[in-house]
C-alpha cells in the first residue's frame, strides 16, 4: 500500500469520504423502486459522456489540461505522443460535449482548457484514477 503525506494523504481522505458517500447514496437507491423508464432515460443522458470518456485519447487530453491548465495543440500533441488528426478529432468531440474549449492566448495560436463541466467529470474520475495508482503495485 502506498503511504501518503502531506497533501496527498489530504487527497486520499478526501477520497475515502467520497466513496463513503457513495455507498451511502447506492444504499438509498437499493431501497428506492425507480421505474425502468427513468432508468433508461438516465442511462440515455450519461452515454455521450461515458462513450467519450471512455475513449481512447480522451482521459489523457483530460488529465493532460487538468494537470497544465492550458495547453496549445502541439503542446497536447507532443506530450501524448498523438497524431495531428486524431487530437484534432478528439479535441473537436470534447468541445462538442462541452468539456473543452479553445482560448486565445498571448504569444500563441490559441490554447485548450477545461471548460467548468470538464473539470467536473475530471474531479469524477479522479477516485477512479487515484484507485489504479494506488493498486498498480
């Protein structure tokens, strides 16, 4: 197991409380009936975005600004290692779903950053990612 100080032993509580919460709202929700068709219509909502996270390139762009804040396209390009037209079509989806957007930005062609809902599903999978590291061991 991984030791932590400082502020990621902050992080690590912090996820630890989250997940409790989790299970405290999946116990809600097993007492709850709710009717098939809310629940496809929920499913129906979330697809684009789990589709889109879920794709290949997408969580590095994603981490990659998270982490950054703002980057140019060769930027992203070079430290993912990604071809031109695939960033560019990757990039084009996360605008369409709102998660990224391009800024201009002084002495450069413009710049990638997180839009406020893509640092929110960031945030989301953050547990996620902070799980696979900690278990990679």
């Amino acid at each position: 197991m991984v030791r932590a100080e400082g502020p990621a032993r902050e992080v690590l509580e912090l996820v630890k409380r989250c997940l409790s919460e989790l299970e405290s709202i999946d116990e809600s929700l097993q007492k709850e009936d709710i009717d098939l068709n809310e629940v496809k219509k929920r499913i129906e909502e979330i697809r684009p975005f789990v589709s889109a996270v879920s794709a290949k390139w997408i969580p590095e762009i994603l981490y990659a600004l998270a982490l950054k804040r703002e980057m140019s396209f060769n930027e992203l390009k070079n430290t993912l290692g990604i071809s031109s037209r695939v960033l560019s079509d990757k990039l084009k989806e996360l605008r369409e779903l709102g998660l990224v957007e391009k800024v201009e930005v002084e002495g450069k062609r413009g710049a990638y950053v997180l839009t406020e809902k893509g640092k929110k599903v960031v945030y989301a999978l953050t547990p996620f990612l902070i799980a696979v590291y900690i278990n990679k061991e």
